[in-house]
C-alpha cells in the first residue's frame, strides 16, 4: 500500500486547499512586494489568509487524531483564531487603532448575527423548526454574554464620563489580565476533566473556552479527509503558522490603501471585512453543521469564536500593545460599537436560551446585521 | 330558517357594537365640523375609533370563518392594526412627529407592560400560577427583541453622536426595507406551510408575524357570534375600514388642541393615550383570555401586536412618510423613549422565556408601566 | 432536664456569636466615643455589624420556629436588611450621598456577581455541575430585573437630559411609592396563601420579596442550634435591633474619616466596602449551600437580598430622606452605577434562567465584580 498512502495522506479537498493556499500566498507576497495595486493585493491577501486559516484548523484537526479529543479542544481554543490574531497584531502595530477595535467587535458581531442567522436560515429552510436543547449551547450563549460585559467596563468607564475615564489604559490592563486568568485557570481542569471523560466514554465540556470534542469531532466530519503522520501535522502547523504572519502583514499593509481607493472608512473595514475575512473558514462549517440538521454543533462551532475573541484575543491584544509600541492602547470602544456588542451578547444568549430556531429567526439576525452594518457605513 | 337567519347574522354583541360605532363616529363627525369642544370631540372620536377597530377585527374573524384559518392569520396582520396605522399616518401627515414616535414605542409599552400585567394580574388572581410553555409565546418574545434591536439602530447612531448622525433618514429607510423585506418574505412560507398544516390537522406559526390559528380562534371564540355570510364580512371590511380613515383623522385633528387645553404634552399624548385608545380592543380579547385561563393564547394575542408595530407599522410609517409631504421624518427616538421601548423587549422576552405567571409578576409589570409614564409626563 | 435546656437554648455557634457581638459592639462604642483611630474604630464596628446582622437573623429564625414558616418568611423580608437600612439610613443623614447609592447598588453587584460566583466556584469545584430548576429561582431573578428597570427609571430621565430632568425628586418619589405599594400588596397574599400552603403540606413562595419557608428552612438548617423560648426570641430580637442601630451610627461616624486615610473614596468604599459588611452572614450562608449541593436554596437565599433592596430599602430610604434633613436626596444614580446594576440584574435572570452552574461560570461572575469593583476604584 505504498502508493496509496500518499493518496490517502492529502485528501482531494487536502490537494486542493494546498495549492489555493500556495499559489493565493505567493501571489500576495509578490502584488506586496511588487507594490501592485493596492485593491488586487488586498484580495489576493484576504483570499490567502482565508486558505491559511483553513489549512491551521486541518492541521490542529489532523495533529488531533494523533493526540486525542483531549488535546484537540485546546489547541483549537489556543490557534483556532491564529491568523486574525496576526492580522490584528501587525493592524495594531501599524497604528490602526480603529481597524482593531472594529475587527475584534465586528468577529463577534459576524458570528453571532451573520453566520448564525445563516445557519438558521439554511437549517431551517431544509428541516423545519430546528432544536438545539443541549446545556453546552446554553452555557456558550451565557459566556459570551459575561465575557461582553466584562470586556464593557473600560468602554463605560470612558464614555460615561466617569473619574476613571482618564485611567482608561489602567483599567483596560487589570481587564485583561483578569480576562486571561479566567482562561489560564480553566486549562489544567479542562486537560485533566477530560482525560477521565474520554476514559468514562462520555465527553462534555468543562470550560466553555475550549470546544467540546463532540462537536470538534462532529465539524471536522464535515469535510471527509485521510490521516496525517503526526510529523506532517506538526510540520503543516508550522509552515501555514508562519505563513499566516507573512500573509497578515502583507493584508494589513494592503488594507488602508485598498480601503481609501474605494472610499470605505476603516470602522466599517474592519467590523465587516476583515471581520469576516477573518472567519470565512469556520463559518463554512457551521453553516454545513446546521444544513445537516446538527444543530447543536452548529451553534456551538459558530459560538465558540466570538467566546474566544472576547475573553482571550481582546486581552492579548492590549497586553501587546506596549511589547508593539503603541501603549496607548486601550479596549475603549466607541458608544456604537459597544452597543453592537452587548445587543449581539444578548442576542446570543436569548437565541441559545431559546433552544429553537427557524429559518425567520435566521432571516431576522441577518437583517439586524445589515441594518448595524449599515450605520458604521459612515464611520 | 328566513328570519331566525338574520338574528344569527348579528348576535346581541355585534348589534351593540355596530350601534356604538355609527352613533360615535357619526358625533365625532358632527362634532369635527362644527368645531365643537377639543377634549368632548377627542373623547367621542376615540370612543368612536375603538369601536370601529372592533369591528375591522369582528370583519376579519368573519372573512376567517369563510376563507378558513390560513387566510384568517394573514388578513390580521395585515389588517389588525389598520386604525391605529390611520391615526399615525394622520399624525405624520399633520407634522407631529413626537406623537407618531411616541405611540409607535407607547404601543408596545401599553401591550408587554401594562395589558400583559393585566393579564398575569386577572389571570393570576383567579387561577394562581398560571404556565404557558409553548414554542409560540417564546418565538414572539424573542422576535420583539430582534425586531426592536433592528428598530432601536437609528436611535442610537444619532444619539450615540456618531458619524452617521447626520445620515438618519437614510439608515432609516434602509432599516424600514429591511424589515419589510422581512415581513414579505415571511407571507409565502405563510400561506404554504398553513395549508399543509391545515391538512395535517395541527397548525403551528412558521411565521411570528402572522397570528397562529389556534390563537386567532381562541381569541375569536372569547365573544360568541353569529356567522356572517361572505359578502357582508367583505362590505363591512370595507365599511370600517373607510369609516376608521375619516374617524382617525377627526381624531388627530382634535388631538392636538385637546391636550393644549388639559395640559398634557405630545409625547406622553402619543405614549399613553393615543397607544391605549388604538390596541383597546386586543387588549381586552388578551385579558380576558388570561381570565379563562388561556395564558398560551392570552400571550401570543398581547404580544403579536407589538411585533407587527415594530416590524411593520413602523418602516410603513417611514417609508410613507415622502408622499405625506414630510420627507424629514426619520426612525429617531429620543434616548428615553429608546430606553424604554428596549426595556419593554426585554422584558416581554423574559417574561415569555420563563413560562409562567402570576399576579405579582403582573403588578410588578404595570408598576414599572407607571413608573415610564410618569418620567415621560414632562415631555 | 433543667440544667440541659440552658445548654440547648444556646449552641455552641450561639454563645461564641453572642460573645464576639457583644465584645466588638462595646468595643466599637469605646473606639467612637474615644475618638480612636479611624481605621481601627471602622475595622471594629464593621466586624460588631456583620455579628449584629447574624444575631438579628438568629432570633428571626429561632421566632420562625415558634410562630411557624408562615411569619418566618414576612419576618424575614421585614427585618433581614435591618442592619444595612440602619447603615444606609445613619449615612443618609450625615449627608453622604454617594456612599448611600453606592451601597444601594453595591449590595445587588455583590449578591449577584461575587457572592452568587463564589457559591457556584465552590459548589462547582466540589460537585461539578449543578442544576438548580425550580420556578422559584427563576423567578427571583426576573424579579431583580423587573425592580432594577423600575429602579433605573429616576437615573435615566436624569442622565438622558430629558424635560422631567428637574423633576427629578418627584419621579424618585413616585418610584418609591409604586415600589412600596407593591411590597405591601403582596404581604396579606403572602400570609393567606403560606397558611393554606402550610396546610396543603407544600409551600411554595407566591412572593418573591419573602423568602420560600423551605428555602429559610435550608438555611436554618446550616447551622445546628438549640430552640429559644419566645420571650428569649423577642427579647434578642428587639436588643439586637437597638445594638445594630447604635454601631450603624458609629460605623458612618467611623467611615468617612477611615476612608480618607486610607485614600479610598466615597463610591468605592459604598459599592465595595459597605455593601460586602452589609451583606456578610446570608453571603457565608448562601456559599454554605452551595457546598451542600443545595444550589436552588443557595441561589434563593443569595437572590432575596438584592430584591429586597431594590424593592423596599432604595424606596424607603427615598422616601425617608425628607424626614432626615435631606429633601434634596433622589434616586438618581450615576450612570456607571446604572450601568453596573443594568448587568447584574441581567446576570442575575440568564443564571438563574440558565438553571445550571459550574465553576468556571463562578469564575467569571468574580471576574465581572473585580471589573466593575476596578472602574470605580477612582470613584
């Protein structure tokens, strides 16, 4: 079985996202270097960064099966959201404080409106009236909603004027910290509850940080792919990691000029389009989770990302802002931006609450996505 | 069966009900030119247009019992809130734009606060805790959330002070297409998935916007009536329907003067008394199905209205707004009328998810009623 | 058995309470009237309240018992934030305003964020998930949320710059007066209906300012002691009520000039310092629970307190303030208090809404409090 093995090793899928992934990167690093116009570079970028992102969960999927559920949860929370993580550092980095800001509330806007309300719409039109009654969405929906308020207080603190609003990096700080020990202690329970829910036959998640294995396992069954030798899988992780930076830098430096030639304010940039372009790959899944009727990994896949981008890349990112040169970094949002944010907090816990969707209640998060969309059109 | 035939054409209840209405609207006309006392036309002109709103209701109910309950669900809501459509329509045509605002976000106050309280409050008082824990109630409360979150964007990017704060009527319009777009989409799935649900002998509501049929008849048997041929139900949907056009505009013709005369201002005009004379009629239907102990049906009643108001009336009145030469008219609440109309979602939506009643949830949702009220007293 | 019933009168935990209160009251009286060390007279009279509070809620109890769950409850909702109003009140009068809505606001953050999280963290790290179902705990948290909103209605009409702006007194004195009238409208409820439950074998809360007389029984049950005579019960009562209204004083007295040598200020010293003292005894009883694995009693007995705050001290301290020197005292908070209470309340309904817990959701409860906690740390 020698020559089958290669076969087997890269699935079709594999081969093809292989090769968007090598030729999109090449082609950006060149448009980048080549100082080609800057609308093409940015889609080529986007487009690259989109097969990168993918190529990272493949390879987090594929080092998954060699290590166990257990191990899978946590690298998935750890590098599921890599490349925006990148792009997020090297916008910081340049300064575009307001593409930052937009881009970590407009992830959890594209999630919870965006891409919910299409797995909704899609789900629903094909089945019904769809359940999803399990706790772990519920806890999911709860999360993000106290990871919202939480990441709230420095926007309050300034906007209402209070005596800290000129504390606001301080209090930004203590945030974050608070944010990423949250996380940090969540880990060693959620390893340890989990080697013994692997042995007991059962596996539910402990920390709502980390995806459950259930639903890791039911979103990486989507896509039918062969098995990696663990040295790919960690070999792969290391290349599209690395290649992700590059492709980041090369995204971000296109993202200005792109914007301003076709007359797009960087608010609105961020909050849709890299926002989006940030997540098109684990969007895919859920929305594919949903039209196969398996609702509660659906919501759970497409839920899992604003958790994380709330309690644990926004801290990171101020905490690196001083190691990036810009210090003044803080996680002061604008009025409007934090009203988007808590409304889809509270969308997403009353929609999980809710248990049920419908193809309506899709149709109705999207058009609430169009019309918040809309009024960052201006800024 | 020639002359029993037309006692059973009108039971005892629509010949009261029809007395009323041509006695009042016909004073309320007499009354509109010869310029009588503001505050006796006003009185006379709400009477009059509370009865006729019973009437377009008893019309459709009627038109249902012949076109069956698919049609039944359709027609009410379109229909069901046409008088208070023409009372705002007038107002806007008449440049009071505080009073239109005021009732759009008065009427669905008045439903989820204080007919609501008055629901759990009769009902509870009866019967003790009172459950309702079907899909259907907690479907509507969570689409007056998503539809008041859409309804709240214009507000807040004015008074948020963003950069689309000079672009208000524009991300308006575009939030008013939105939810019609919504609306439309929702009446073939409507139609389709109601007669397949007829045929199987259960009906359940794909869509919140449209009354569920179990609901429409509960709520229609609550009055015991004679059946009306279909001509007579099309003639008398046509007569009330004309006769609450003229009626509304002797209506808000007095109103102004009216509240000059007592004092009140134009918002908490619109907010109470406009809001309470224009749903007076469901209102009644929704407590009095607490009182038999209905609470499913109690609920979906209370608060289908306030769904249709935020989704329907409200882009209608927008969009409407050009031809009634008022082209500045915008979806832009004061911050205290946005406050509390997001309040009373969250609210309905809590109320709903929790599934059950009693009398002091009741006294506790008229209380905080009063207390909005009472803020809005001075304007 | 004469020696023993002196022994079974009082419990161990009894004498050692008694003993600690009777030494920390005298102590703090020395400290005050010694003008002593602020620090040191604050630090003393702090500890003497929280025993007070404990002994006061001892002798509701051991009055329960003799005059059955029916009065325990009504009893309980009556006099189990006596030693906080006192508290409130003494700081009313000396005109420390800010200390006195901070308190207000502070004793809900603290129940529903740090108190109820530190009883899931350890109730969680002991038995894992924990559900607590019951319609009672539900419902206390829709309550909190009903009180909060009607509670924010002075603040908003403030911070909104709405006309009734300079009505602010008045709309604070109407709140208080709905408020009130609601408390007493459910009391002759409450005892008819405990007397026929009482009866019927089963009790169930229909009030959710009284506590469930299971859940006060639950909480009774925590610590062993003996049975007191009804003289003893009414005898301890009333001496612990004067006990706690002469070092409330002293404890305001102490508090200013103890907070300005430790540079701490006014709303942080209410919010967090006051409010934890206040709150000490039902907080250890409600994490008690927890560990217990009877999360439905720990979740009620922690949710009563701020309900009743809301409910029944903000009002009656509104509504005092005139015949306490100080006309001028409203309900207006500022707008980061709002905001802070806003998310507990809404904490508060989706937790108990959720009708699970874990430790991590603890963890994160916490987290939220020492945000918020940090915002103000500038007051």
């Amino acid at each position: 079985m020698t020559p089958t093995t290669t076969a087997s090793l890269l699935s079709q899928r594999d081969r093809i996202l292989l090769a968007v992934t090598v030729i999109s990167a090449v082609a950006a690093g060149g448009l980048h270097y080549a100082h080609a116009n800057s609308v093409v570079s940015f889609v080529v970028a986007a487009v690259a960064l989109a097969a990168l992102a993918s190529l990272v969960g493949r390879s987090v999927e594929a080092l998954g099966d060699r290590l166990g559920p257990s191990a899978t949860g946590v690298l998935q929370s750890a590098l599921g959201n890599l490349p925006e993580l990148f792009v997020i550092l090297f916008a910081l980095k340049a300064g575009l404080f307001d593409v930052v800001k937009a881009t970590l509330v407009g992830s959890i806007l594209a999630n919870v409106l965006l891409i919910l309300g299409l797995a909704f719409l899609v789900g629903g039109r094909k089945h019904g009236r769809q359940r999803f009654a399990a706790d772990d969405s519920r806890m999911l929906g709860l999360m993000l909603t106290l990871a919202v308020f939480i990441l709230a207080v420095p926007s309050l603190t300034a906007s209402l004027h209070t005596p800290a609003a000129s504390h606001e990096r301080v209090v930004s700080v203590v945030v974050s910290v608070v944010m990423l020990g949250l996380f940090a202690l969540s880990l060693p329970a959620t390893l340890a509850r989990r080697a013994s829910a692997d042995q007991a036959g059962h596996s539910r998640s402990p920390s709502p940080i980390v995806a459950s294995p259930d639903s890791a396992a039911a979103a990486s069954k989507v896509a039918a792919h062969g098995e990696w030798p663990l040295a790919m899988a960690i070999g792969m992780l290391a290349a599209t990691g690395i290649g992700a930076a590059f492709v980041s830098e090369w995204f971000v430096a296109a993202l200005q000029p792109a914007m301003d030639s076709m007359g797009i304010n960087q608010v609105f940039a961020g909050l849709v389009i890299v926002a989006i372009a940030g997540n098109a790959v684990e969007n895919v899944v859920g929305i594919q989770l949903a039209a196969k009727n398996q609702m509660d990994y659906a919501v759970q896949v497409v839920l899992q990302s604003p958790v994380q981008i709330a309690l644990t890349v926004a801290p990171i990112v101020c905490l690196a802002a001083g190691f990036l040169g810009q210090p003044g970094f803080d996680l002061v949002l604008s009025p409007l931006l934090l009203a988007a944010m808590v409304m889809s907090a509270l969308v997403a816990v009353l929609v999980t609450f809710d248990g049920e969707s419908n193809w309506f209640e899709g149709a109705a998060l999207i058009a609430l996505y169009a019309a918040i969309a809309t009024s960052f059109w201006w800024g």
